[in-house]
C-alpha cells in the first residue's frame, strides 16, 4: 500500500470534521473521496499534508508513519498538493510558480527535464512562461497549479476540487491531465464533485458522509447507489 489512513479523527476546534476514516491508496492508482460539500473531503486531504493534525488514529506513507511531521518533510516523501481554488502566487510569472513547485529539489538538470515534461502535459503554459499567474484564465490557473505539484515529482498527487469553476471542456481537459499523470506511474488521489469526470478517471472511491467513510468500492458499480447519487446530485 503506498497511502494508509488508520482510523483517523481531525477536529477543528472541538468540532469533529472527520471521525475514525480508514482508507488506502494502492500504487499506480487513483482513488477519489467524493461526498457532499462540508462531508470532510478536503479535511483529508490536509491531514495527509499535515496541514491539520489528527486527535487520534495514524497515516503511512509507503510504510513510514508520517502523521506528525512538517508538511515539507511529506512533500519531501513524495506528497504533492494541489488545493482547492488553485492558488497560484498571482503577481509571479507562470515560470516561478512552476519552479517553486521543484523548491526541494537540488537536481537542476532534473529540474528542467521536468519543465519540459510539464509543457507537454500542458503546452498552454509554455506559452505563457512570462505572463503573471493572476492574469490566467481559470483552466490555466488550473493547469498551472497541477503542473506546479507535479514539479515535486511525486510519487502520490493529491487533486482537491480540479473542476470546480471550469468549463465542461476544460473539465475534458483535466480528465485527460489525469489519465497521463496516472499513465507516467503517479498514484493520484482526488477529491471531485464532476460525477463524470469521477467515473471517467477512478479505479476506486470512497463514500463520505459527515466526515465518517459509509461506502467504499470500484466506481461504476457504485455510480448505482442512492448514496453515491446524493453525494453527487444532492437529491
């Protein structure tokens, strides 16, 4: 297993957000933890970032406890996070926030074997490399904030929300980000609301309900259930 979540429970404040939540990340998978908005979706994504930490339970990282160490020394392991809203350093060039991505890294010429490696993935920002991160449209942004975790070179990616704000055509675009990431032997896992990008892209997911794990399995049989359905349409 590459990603384990034992039982966890994160607070904020002395509100439970998530409660004994237990799931996996196998390698050259990509998982998605889809529920409604406020289930505590995002809430795991940042415990396993150590942006929170846990009142009880444990996370390991291909067999090493992580929970309780810095969020750099996890980026260092090989965790990248891309967060909700994208998040780009506005008034900085699209070249520095992609190389802010690699700010661990000392391997120049890996460095920029990876640039190059992203300009593929996304040849919009090659053209772009000058222009401020701010003055992107939404989808670019988007791209720029996963091309940015990508520069980590991680071997598990965290996607909080790709889709949210971008058009359905852009949402097509990220769906296929994501088959080549995952093709270039990255586990990717993602928090979605896009039921069609979800299904597209997921080999397995987990069902969230106020912050506790009620459904887990492959994801087109689970597209079926009343549960899935709700979390997704709101009905």
């Amino acid at each position: 297993m590459l990603l384990d979540l034992k039982d966890i429970t994160v607070h904020y404040g002395t509100a439970a957000a998530v409660t004994g939540v237990t799931l996996g990340v196998e390698e050259r998978c990509v998982v998605s933890i889809i529920g409604a908005n406020g289930s505590g979706k995002s809430t795991i994504l940042k415990a396993i970032s150590g942006l929170i930490p846990l009142v009880n339970g444990e996370i390991s990282f291909l067999q090493k406890r992580i929970d309780g160490l810095a969020p750099h020394k996890i980026v260092e392991l090989g965790i990248s996070h891309v967060p909700e809203g994208r998040k780009p350093f506005p008034y900085m060039s699209v070249l520095a926030n992609l190389k802010l991505g690699a700010f661990l890294r000392k391997d120049k010429a890996g460095i920029e074997s990876d640039l190059d490696m992203i300009f593929g993935i996304f040849p919009k920002l090659k053209d772009r490399l000058k222009q401020k991160a701010g003055t992107l449209s939404g989808g670019e942004q988007q791209m720029l904030a996963i091309g940015r975790g990508l520069m980590a070179r991680p071997k598990l990616l965290q996607l909080d929300e790709p889709s949210l704000g971008l058009s359905p055509l852009v949402v097509n675009e990220i769906g296929r980000v994501i088959r080549e990431i995952h093709t270039r032997g990255v586990s990717l896992l993602l928090v979605e609301q896009n039921a069609s990008l979800v299904t597209k892209v997921t080999d397995k997911a987990y069902v969230l309900e106020v912050g506790k794990i009620v459904l887990e399995g492959d994801m087109k049989e689970l597209m079926t259930n009343k549960l899935v359905q709700k979390a997704f349409l709101g009905e």
